[in-house]
C-alpha cells in the first residue's frame, strides 16, 4: 500500500506541528524518552509539550499524562519510545484521539522477527490515515521550528541552521552523523526525516512530500532496502528534473544485502540496476558518506555553464593536484582569455607565471588573492573556480575570509575552497561553510564533488 | 650527480644541529627570516641560534651577524631565508666556513628561468661536500631536538609530537599541511624534510638516509618530478623491504606536468611508468593527500595476517556501509569462530543479532563494546578489527577511550575506528589518534587504507 494524498498532506502537522506529545517520557537520563523531552525543551519549541507515562504527575515542569487518550486539547505530533509490543495499543489510541501523526522511534519489530507487530501498525495507520514515521529510527528534526525527536543529547550531537537541504534516511545512525558534521560545520537545513523500517510512509512517500515543499532546495536520500523498487526511482526521476536528488544506496553487495536485512528487516535489492537507474535519471550517486558530505555542499552553489576549471593557490603543490584531480576526472583545466593573461600581468609578482594553475606561491597577500579571484571569476572561459589555498601563511590574514564569501555572494559563478591543515584552518573553514562557501579537505574530493555537480549542472541547462 | 657518502654523513649534523645560523633575519613580521627566528626561540631550541644580517647588531635578544663569516665558533646548519641572486655568495662563505649543512628556502631558481644560480650552488656543494635541503622549500623539522625552519607562524600552522613517521616531501604547502594535520590529531613524526627544487639533494638521497635513521620505521614520501627515476624505484623498493614507503607521486596527466614544470622546473616524467614500477616493488601509493594522511596512520598498527574483516558497530548504517567498502575493495568479511557466536549470545541484548558485522544498536554500553571488541580480538577468524562507534548516543561515555586504546596498545591484532560527527567526536577522536588508535571519517577511507595495509602486510609476511 501507498500512502494517499490525504495522509501526504497531513505531514504537515507532523513535521510542521503546534503540539507534541512524547510517549515513555522519563525521569531516567539513560531512557529515549528522557532525552527527546529535554532536547525539546532546551531546543526552544515554542509548541505545547505533553509527557506520556502513567509513572509520573509531572515531569521536567511540564504536566505528564497516563495515556494519550487523556492529553487535554488537539494533538499534532505523537512521539514513540516505548518498547515495539506496547506500540500498536498506542497506535489505537492515536486514532481515537484523531492525532495528526505519529513518529515511532521504537525498535523491535521485522529486524527481530516481530514484522507481526509492524502489520497492525500499518493496518491501524492505512484504515485511519495517520501518517507515520518509523518504526526503528530517529524520527525528525526541522531547525526552523525546533521540532525535534533526535534522541541523542545536544552537547553530544549538534543540530544544524536553518537552510535549504533536506534529508530523508533509512539509517538513523547515518542520519545522525551528517548533522552532526553539518552543524560542526555551520551547513544549515529544511528538513530531517529518519523513516527506519518504513512501515507506514516510505522514502518515496517522503521525497514526494519534499518535492513541495518550499524551504527545501536540495534532497539527500540514504537508502538501504526499498520496497517498491520502480516507484521510487520513478520518482526520483521527476523530482530531479526541479529540485537536484542526491543519495547513497548501502547494501550493495552479498554481504551488505545481509547486513542491510538484518538492520531493517528488509533485502536491499540488486545494486547495479539501482546505479543504472540513478544514471539513466541523471540523479547524483554519492559513493560514500563522505561524498554525500561533499555533494550536498557543492550543490548549493549556482549551476556551472561548463566543465572549464579555473584554480588559484598560494601553495604549488596543492595546485599540481588539483589539476591531476581535474584530469583523471574528466574535467577540462580553462584556458586563460588573453584578457585575463594581460590582466593578471600586471599585478603579480615577476616570480609568479601567468598561467592555469595560477601558483600566486607562499608570500601571497589577500589583496592578490582578492584581485585575481575577480580576474577569474570575470572569465568567459572559465566556468568553476577553485580556490586552493594556505591560510597558514605569514602574509595571509582573517580578511581573506571576506573575499571569498564576498565571491560567493555575488553568485556570479560557482566557487570552492580546498584548504587542509589544523585547529587555525578549522577556524576559517568553519566560518566560510557557515556564509555557504564550500571547503574541501583534499584537491580529489573538491574535484570529484564538482564534477558530479557539472554534469547535473549540464542535465538542467539542456532542458 | 648524486651526494656521496661524505656528504649523507654530514645530514646528520644539519638534521640534529647543535648550532643554526638563519641568514636573512629580521625584525620585520613578514620576512621569512623573522618568522623562522621566532619559532627556533619559542620552539625551544636548545642549541646556539646565531642570527646573521648586516642591518643588526642584536635580533630577538641575540647577537646578530653581519656574514656567515663572522660568526664565532662552528655552525652545523645554516638556514638561508634571502634573495636567489645572493645565495651563491652565502654558499661560497658556508665553504669557506665549513658549515655542517645548508638549508635554502629561498626561491627564484629554475622555476622562473635561473637555473644558473642553481648550478653555482650545485657546484660549491659537491666540491666541497657541503649537504644542502633546497632550494624552494620549507626545510625541516624535527620534534625530537626542536629544528624547525618551517616559516610559518606557530599559532597557524601546529607542529607535531614525536613518532615515528618520517615526510619527504618536494612541496612544502603539501608537508605543511600534512604536519599541520598530524600536529592537530596528536600524530608523532621522526622527521620532516622538504626539498624543494633538489639542487643538490634528492628525494633518492634522503630516502636513504632516513632508511638508516633509527628513529624513523615509515616513510612518506611526496614527489613531482623526479630527475633519476631508475635511481629512485631501485631505492624505494630496497627500503620497502625493511620500512614501509608511502609515496603520493603528483604531475600524473599532461597538465598536471606542465604545472609541475612550472612549480619546481623539472618535468614529472610518465606517471603509469612510476605507477607500475610501486606496484611491482610493493610500495604503497597514495592517490591522494587524503588517502596518504589515512594510510601514515593506519601503517602504525601491527600488521595483519591476512585480509578477513570483522566489524563491529552501535549504528546499523554505518555496519552496511562498511560492509559494502569491504567488499568493493575485496576484503573479506570474517565468518565468526563457533567459539565466538556462543560467548556473544550469552552477553549480547536480545535485540542484537549475532553475526559479523556485529551491530550492537543505539542502546549499547561500554561494558557491551568492551567484551565484544574483547572477543573479536581473540577471534583467529578475523584478521582485522574495524570498530563503527557513534560516540554521540546517551549510553556511551568517555570510558570507551579506554576500551579502545588498551585493545590498540596490546598489538594483538590491528584495529581502526570509524566514527562521523561534530565537535564532541573531534574531541574523541583527538585523544583516540593521540594514543596511535587511527580513526577514520568514513568507512570507505578506513577500508581502502586497510586494504592497502593487508597488502603491505602480506608481502612482509611472506619473505
């Protein structure tokens, strides 16, 4: 079964709701349920907060109730953290209490053996049409107001700004680290979806659900086994056409099919017909978790005409690799207009050669950088620019920041940083991704990164 | 022509000098000399720095010279910081003087079409069999006795502990940033080289001399263009018998050897020659900065006895994507001992499948990561131990370091740690690497340096 337009839209209230009840909220730090009720307080939503246990009078301030069933007033989002055979009593009360969804974070159903209790969730959840979320998974987190399920703590795991990529993920685990590396490094997003096991709505459901929504501009999927094969990559198929899908399908071979079933329940399906499939829809394949990483921040810069590399360093070697990068994969290193050839003559030293890699060598200063940045970006043969750089440098100050996110902004052409180094480098690294300007830690990832953004760059400029 | 064995012998006094005159010192904050100056004084140096510049009477508190020539008392190594056209004077004052050695950062030589100054220099060393690191470089570094001619300021650019990985590198923006990286993650180093142009010594000199240096048991080399290819395999391939040699060998495509002509003015020759000639004599190559920081570290661990993988993980995703690295890169995934499934059933939750990879979910504790990571390491199954850990989750504390680092100081067997995240697993993994507990930000980049190691390993088994 397929969820219906009608439970599509009621998503809305669970992603987007404006009163939370958490069921098997505790008083013991170790439980779910402690942690999800204090992340949403110290989180500041700004909702109404509804504890369920039938222990407790009162929990964290807040009034606790003993079912669901006597919440006072309209319940939009009901968490789940009890253990999976308490779940499907749970799930009859929702309906009776007409609640707007449901997310359940409890494991314990098909990885265990137990795909009984998932059926009456999913029968309960398709008769009624509640949306939900789950089994076996994280849940949500949506930073723009403060909704949040994520049951690890705040100082152990960072939440993201607000920006424009969404999440959808089979694996909290996955999920989880990718925000984490998100906040770490200031890269805001719309939404976050943990589905699990996917009783109810699946990782089609969502991405047709994020295929409307405004705040979101980017889609990453992780998957691991999908129930209708087709469908999902139908979708993917018409979703990227407007809104660039990014994902990374685990359970790949013999053994990560195992591993895949034994974590959701569920066969992973024959890889190589997914990866053709993903080519054949011109949707972006991230190859690890650390290429998603690289993808989702390459992304959001504007759509690059061509394939034509420009590369600035102050370091030589950085340079050299930059371009072997660009020529195993593919790209084109840019042949420099002569106007820029005469340009740059006039304003770099006699021991720096006017060429593409432009090597400005270690005494570099920000305002060489600033010029020759400009130089580049006005181009008309040069259609991405990267910038490698040292900030370890004894001319090179905080200012350089300023110029490359200036560069950014003006969104005249796409740009990326590649920097390696230590706590200092981390410091600008951070600030840089924060005002949206991608960096890379090594020249293979950067180049890599782009050239998958180039070719989908290329997908929607022919359309 | 290539360094005698006279002049290999003399490295030793400009590698662990008990005298340095920097020539080219200065007050000013953005001269080289200025900053190599500061970081002997505050790197606490032990021997005597003798500052030499005729503009000064006393620099920093030390008393200034105006020529080599007038320093009192014998000189072991001199760091040249001024102009190109002024060093073939210095060299002929460090002879007249005979200086220990002579480290030349300056550049200005054969990359921008003087290569007459180089052979002036070339000239006096080998007549007079004078050792000299350079031109165009940054010089060396060694923690073991504080030399450091490294010009970038200390609060920027880290540098590491002692260790026992010793870099050659041609690049210094490369060796840089990989010191910087290794200073951030408390990873040891023997000894840092950059070389530079190699106007007198080679990569081939130094990587014999460095196979001879007791403190050195890896060895990392970084090369552009080599002038004696032939020289250099045989070299390598006689070193790897004994050290492990890491080597990440960059102007590979035809752009990418013109922009290594143009960095250090020799041509990179043909990279599938060089490709073909590390893996015949075994050598590890890195295809990237990334894959050679992941390689230096996982090269620390004992060796393996064969390529059988076991994984253990508190996140199922990370669990499948490990095992899908595993299997692209041909490892195998261990079938557990008899011995292993039984004493697992008995301590492991019943939600916990027992099988390889090994998924302990969301709710495991220290104790529980304890004893299994205990049991795979007894386990003569598995050959390798890749430990997934999301330190982010409620039950898990810092006692898990221990659990860690006492499996990686009992050399049983190697492991390595897959762990993502934010500024609270930067810390973990921090102290983790500080301890020799290689850790990794993806499972790709673990497997593929595992793999690579296995390889390593199996050949030294095997003779």
């Amino acid at each position: 079964m397929t969820a219906s337009k009608e439970m599509l839209k009621k998503l809305d209230k669970l992603l987007e709701p404006k009163s939370i009840a958490v069921v098997g909220a505790s008083n013991n730090p170790e439980k779910l349920g402690n942690v999800i009720l204090r992340n949403l307080i110290e989180g500041k939503y700004q909702g109404r907060i509804c504890p369920v246990n039938p222990k407790y009078d009162k929990l964290m301030g807040l009034e606790c109730y003993s079912s669901i069933l006597k919440v006072k007033g309209s319940i939009d989002c009901v968490i789940v953290a009890t253990p999976a055979p308490t779940v499907p009593e749970i799930m009859k009360e929702c309906a009776e209490k007409e609640v707007g969804g449901v997310l359940i974070l409890s494991g314990g159903f098909e990885e265990v053996g137990r795909g009984d209790l998932a059926e009456q969730i999913r029968t309960i959840a398709f008769k009624e049409n509640i949306p939900v979320i789950g089994v076996n998974c994280l849940g949500i987190f949506n930073p723009y107001n403060h909704v949040d399920s994520i049951f690890f703590p705040m100082y152990k795991l960072g939440r993201p700004a607000r920006g424009k990529v969404s999440f959808i993920t089979q694996s909290g685990a996955v999920g989880s680290v990718i925000i984490d590396a998100a906040s770490y490094y200031g890269i805001g997003i719309s939404k976050f979806i943990s589905y699990g096991n996917a009783t109810v709505l699946d990782e089609t459901d969502l991405l047709e659900y994020l295929a409307n929504d405004k705040k979101t501009e980017i889609i990453v999927l992780y998957i691991e086994a999908v129930r209708d094969g087709r469908r999902l990559l139908a979708t993917m198929k018409e979703v990227n056409r407007k809104k660039p899908v990014i994902v990374l399908k685990a359970g790949k071979g013999t053994e990560g099919q195992l591993a895949a079933k034994s974590h959701t329940g569920t066969l992973a399906g024959n890889y190589l017909a997914y990866q053709a499939a993903f080519r054949q829809a011109k949707v972006t394949e991230a190859r690890g978790i650390d290429e998603l990483f690289d993808l989702m921040r390459i992304f959001s810069q504007p759509k690059a005409r061509g394939k034509r590399i420009g590369i600035i360093t102050n370091g030589g070697g950085l340079g050299v690799l930059t371009t072997d990068a660009v020529e195993e994969e593919g790209l084109v290193l840019a042949q420099l207009d002569n106007r820029t050839i005469d340009e740059l003559k006039k304003i770099v030293p006699p021991h720096v050669n006017v060429r593409n890699p432009l090597d400005l060598a270690a005494d570099a200063s920000v305002e060489l950088y600033e010029k020759t940045l400009e130089i580049f970006l006005a181009d008309e043969n040069i259609d991405f620019v990267i910038v490698c750089i040292l900030f370890q440098t004894p001319t090179l100050n905080e200012r350089i920041i300023n110029v490359f996110t200036t560069a950014s902004e003006n969104k005249k052409k796409p740009i990326a940083v590649v920097s390696i180094g230590g706590a200092y480098t981390d410091m600008y690294k951070k600030i840089l991704e924060s005002k949206g300007v991608p960096v890379f830690n090594s020249p293979r990832s950067a180049v890599r990164a782009i050239n998958q953004f180039v070719e989908y760059s290329r997908y929607r400029n022919l359309k």
